[in-house]
C-alpha cells in the first residue's frame, strides 16, 4: 500500500512539473519570434535605418536595467489568495502577447520608407515588448528553487521546463520559414515567394493566441508552494546590493552573457545567412530542424552525465561541445559549402547549448541558495530577474554587432543574394566565427571564477535546509499555540 501512495505522489509530481513546463512553449513562442525574426523584419518590411536600430537596442536595455530588477522585487512581495507567481505570469503573457501583435501589425498611414511614425511607433512597442516579457518570464522562472531545495528535484523541474522551453523555440525556428512562404502575397522575378508585412502579421497573431493559451493552462493546472514573504520595499540600492554582495552572480552574470551571445548571433544571423549567403531562405526549415535535434539530444546531458561525474565537468562539457560543433559550422558553411557538415555542426553546437541553458537555470536557484547563507536573506525574484536581463543583454549585443556589420557593409534589403562580398563575408564571420569565440570565453571564465559546484556547494544547500526546517518547525509550533 505504502508503495502504491509513493507511485501516486510520484505521478502527481510529474503532472506538475508537466504543465508547469507547458508554459514555457508559449513565452519561447514570443521570444523566439522577437529575437529571431524582429531584426529582419525591421531591415527588410519596415526599411527601417540601421543607426536608428543600433540606438535603440541600447536604450531599450539601458530601462530593462531598471524595469526587470524592480518587477523581480515586486514579484517578492506579492502575496494574493492566487498565488505569488501565477496572477504575474498570465497577466504578462496576456499582455505580452497584445504588444506582439501590435508590432508585427504596422499601421499602414504609416511611411515605410522613412516616416517619424513608424521610429516612434516601432521604438514604444519595442521597449513595451521587453517589459511585459519581463512581467511574465520572472515570476515563472522564479517559482523553481520555491519548489524545493533538492538539487536532483531542481535538475529535473528546470530540465522539464528547457525541454518545453526548446519546443517552442524549435516551433518557431522550423516552422516560420515554411510559415512565412505560405503567407506571403508577394513573389520575386522569378516567381518565387518573398516574405511580406502579411507573412509576419498572421503568424505573430498566431503565436500571441498560442502564448496566452499555454500560460493559461500551465498557470491553472500548476498549485504553488508556500512562500516566506518579503517585507523589505523595492529600492535600487536594494538591486544594486543583491548584485554587489553576491559575488557568484556577479561571475554568472559575465560568463552566461558572453555565451548567450554567441547562441543569439547565430539566431538573428541566421536569416540574413539563408537569404543573403544561401540565396534561399526557406533552407532555413532544414538547419534549424538540425538544431531541434540537436536541442533534445542535449536536454539528456545533464540527467546523464550528472551520474558519473560532476555539474561542473558536465557544464565544461557542455560549452566544449558548443564550441567544436561552432567550428564544424564554419567549416562546412563558409570553407567548404556544405549544407550536411552545417546541419551537423549546428546540431552538434545545439546539443551543448540545450545542456548549457538548463545548467544555467540550475546554476540561479543555487545562487539563490548562496545568496541566502552569504547575505542572510534570500533574493528569488530578484536573482532569476538577471536571468532575463542577461538574454535581453546578449540580444543587444548580437543586435550592435549585428546592425554595425550590416550598416558598415551596406547590406540592401532589395538584393537579397545579389549584396557584395563584402556583406556575404560579414554574415559568414557573424554566423561562425563570433559565436565560437564567445563561446570559449565563457568556458574559461565560469571554469576560472564560479566556485558553486564540490563540498562548498553541498555544505550551503545543507544550510539552507536546515533554515527552511527550522522556519517550518517555528510556523508548526505557532500554529499549535
């Protein structure tokens, strides 16, 4: 009997960890729409000038600096008969999913051929878009070290959440090649399709229905645990001292936003690649179902490798085998023209990232932990908030490089495979030869200065316990008396 009632708690808890994972397929569908497809859109529908978007992007960043650290604190201090998560993530994702659309869904009384309008209108929306991705991406993130403080159950709940994570990104990946085509009303002189206002708008309305839809069901299906409330008000120096204080995430802070970068160039690059380089964008499909692959494979690293050997030799591992599959990418699709040995490399290097990406969410709620023995308190919200500031930091970084390439080059959105060399040979060098490098920077600064891993690591989780029972033995006893 004893055995079935564990089988039952067993399946009930992967039930919950199921929809709590289903969430992430519709913030990825948003995400990967806007750091994929949002830079190509801007360049080639809306003719939108380069410089203007090498300013934004950083601007955009400089109020995501004040914007997700003070929604990270405001998540702490929510307390509703709803929850303290789940009320934040469904407003964000419904209100994200209304700015998606808006964005995608240019007014025609505006110039798309220069008119101050659409600057204005597309420099709101962008900034609104980072924001209410904030209001849902930190509470849901957030909830993962509140479930529990066991490092097994965390590597399970954050690789859950990754695998669902990497479905939607996959969705949009693959299918928006093909997508795009489908909806296009617009064929070039040889009749081919070329991707038009229409084949962005229906598809983000598409991926906004979906985006509410999956937060939805993940929010309604999912109970939260119980919560220590913070009593302390939101202040930057508050921010700033979590940041100062926590020298662990200052170092996680450095080497996850070189690494992302790289993974970023190679997403936004990707359609300039394909279209400029390749001289068929719908090749695209192909590649990133390549990465899908490869995004699987890698989900299974850390659960297996975690059995023989250490976190921190299977995150080394991890950023090794981005960097070797990086290299095989340029081999194949800049020095020998080879669409297998670029399918292969990209898989390869997806494989890496998948592992690395969910490491790095394991890697904040230890940070959590470290924080809470170093400081005295702990700092949930406000820690995984740097999760997504960092991602929007490594998109303005790819963005930067991106634009200034592109602008230097004189990039024309008109010729599509017809630009000079020069541009082809920028693309080739952001497409292979900056994410290799940023990768490998990474591997030597986390493996230099992140010491969270080994006795150290296990002599703070078992503090940590010890806290959590004694503030559960404090609460029973009060409830008694």
């Amino acid at each position: 009997m004893e055995g079935v009632l564990q089988m039952k708690n067993k399946l009930a808890a992967l039930k919950g960890n199921v929809f709590y994972g289903v969430g992430a397929i519709g913030l990825d569908l948003s995400y990967g729409l806007f750091y994929n497809w949002l830079a190509k859109y801007m360049t080639d529908i809306l003719h939108l000038n380069k410089r203007f978007l090498l300013l934004l992007t950083p601007i955009a960043r400089i109020w995501d600096g004040i914007n997700d650290p003070m929604m990270g604190v405001i998540v702490d201090q929510t307390n509703t008969k709803f929850g303290r998560y789940k009320p934040w993530v469904i407003f964000g994702s419904c209100t994200n999913a209304i700015v998606l659309t808006l964005i995608f869904l240019t007014p025609s009384v505006f110039d798309l051929n220069g008119g101050i309008g659409i600057y204005i209108y597309m420099a709101i929306l962008y900034v609104l878009w980072g924001m209410t991705n904030t209001t849902a991406d930190i509470p849901y993130w957030s909830m993962i070290p509140s479930f529990t403080s066991d490092p097994g159950e965390r590597n399970m709940l954050a690789t859950i959440a990754r695998t669902f994570s990497g479905l939607g990104q996959g969705i949009i990946t693959i299918a928006s090649p093909l997508v795009y085509s489908w909806f296009s009303r617009t064929t070039d002189s040889a009749g081919n399709k070329v991707y038009d206002v229409y084949s962005y708008r229906y598809w983000a309305m598409i991926c906004a229905v979906l985006l509410i839809g999956f937060s939805v069901l993940s929010m309604a299906k999912i109970k939260e645990v119980n919560h220590i409330k913070s009593d302390e008000k939101f202040s930057f120096k508050k921010i700033f001292k979590i940041i100062k204080d926590n020298d662990q995430l200052q170092v996680f802070m450095v080497f996850a936003a070189i690494s992302n970068t790289g993974w970023y160039m190679i997403s936004g690059v990707a359609a300039y690649y394909f279209d400029v380089v390749v001289g068929n964008p719908d090749e695209q499909s192909l590649f990133s179902a390549f990465g899908a692959v490869g995004s699987i494979l890698g989900l299974a690293i850390i659960p297996v490798m975690t059995k023989f050997t250490t976190k921190r030799r299977t995150y080394q591992f991890s950023l090794a085998l981005s960097f070797v599959g990086y290299v095989l990418m340029g081999i194949g699709g800049w020095a020998m023209d080879s669409a297998v040995v670029l399918g292969i490399g990209y898989l390869i290097g997806s494989t890496g990232m998948a592992s690395m990406f969910i490491a790095q969410t394991i890697f904040l709620a230890d940070i959590v932990d470290y924080g809470e023995v170093k400081m005295g308190y702990r700092a949930e919200s406000g820690t995984f908030s740097m999760k997504g500031f960092l991602q929007k930091m490594a998109y303005t970084i790819e963005t930067i490089i991106l634009f200034a390439g592109l602008d230097i080059t004189k990039y024309d959105e008109n010729l599509h495979a017809a630009n000079a060399i020069g541009v082809k040979n920028a693309i080739n060098s952001m497409m292979f030869i900056v994410p290799a490098v940023c990768v490998l920077l990474s591997l030597i600064i986390y493996t230099a200065r992140f010491k969270l891993h080994g006795k150290f690591m296990d002599d703070v989780t078992a503090e940590v316990t010890r806290r959590r029972e004694a503030r559960e033995e404090k609460l029973a006893q009060g409830e008694q008396t």
